[in-house]
C-alpha cells in the first residue's frame, strides 16, 4: 500500500520534472553553433561554440561539450571544455569531468568530479550588477 504512492510521487516528480525541460539534445547527436535559450534545456550530446541564457542549463553524464558558457545557473554530469559564468551557481555533479574556469556566486562540488581551472565568486548582486552594465551597453 505505502509502495504504491511512493511510485505514484516519483512518477509524477519525474512527469514534472521533464516537463520543465523545454529543449533537449539527446545522447549520439551533434551540434555546432550559438544556442541561446529562456527556459531549462539539458544537453546529453555533443555541442561546440556559445551557449547563452538566463535560465537552466542541464549537462548530463553523456554529454560533451566544447563551449563558452553564460547562463543563469549550471547543472554539470557530462565532459565541458571552456569558461563558465553562472548568475546563480554552477552545480558539478559526479561524474562530471570540468576544464575551464567558472566564474558564479555559489559553486558546489561532488566527490569524484574533476574539475581543472581556476574560479572567481562574486556575491550574486554584484554579478546581476554586472550583467545589467553590459546589456545596456
């Protein structure tokens, strides 16, 4: 009895967590290019060039990804190879495999992640400030 709501709670976690997700760039697929984006997208395949966004973005454990990266906040499980800015935090999940440097205001890191590179954090206000100075520009 109990077993049967606990399956009903994940399944629907997981329906609501996928329906969060507005682009998806699935495992054996590449990309090359400028991707920019307003909501959550996660990558599990292969990108070269610029990403931009103000949202979400989420690398799985298959992805890898060659890339300047600015988004609002970084989700990390696959390979990235270039520098990253997060507005809110970067998030380096095992068994994510980082060579760049990170610049963002909160920054957590798994054990078994191997990340190569150096990091700046600012409080989030002065990154937003940041941000703002150069969209006016």
């Amino acid at each position: 009895m109990f077993g049967r709501k606990d399956n009903n709670a994940k399944q629907r976690s997981s329906a609501l967590e996928k329906g969060e997700i507005k682009a998806f760039l699935g495992p054996g697929s590449h990309f090359e290019g400028k991707m920019a984006f307003d909501e959550i997208v996660r990558l599990d395949g292969a990108f070269r060039g610029e990403i931009t966004s103000r949202d979400t973005l989420i690398v799985g454990e298959t992805a890898d990804i060659q890339a300047q990266v600015i988004v609002g906040t970084l989700i990390i499980s696959g390979k990235l190879r270039g520098s990253i800015k997060a507005v809110s935090r970067v998030e380096m999940r095992a068994p994510a495999r980082i060579d760049g440097d990170v610049e963002t205001p909160s920054l957590i890191i798994e054990e078994g992640v191997i990340w190569n590179g150096q990091l700046v954090m600012k409080p989030a206000e002065k990154v937003q400030n940041d941000e703002t100075v150069q969209a006016s520009r």
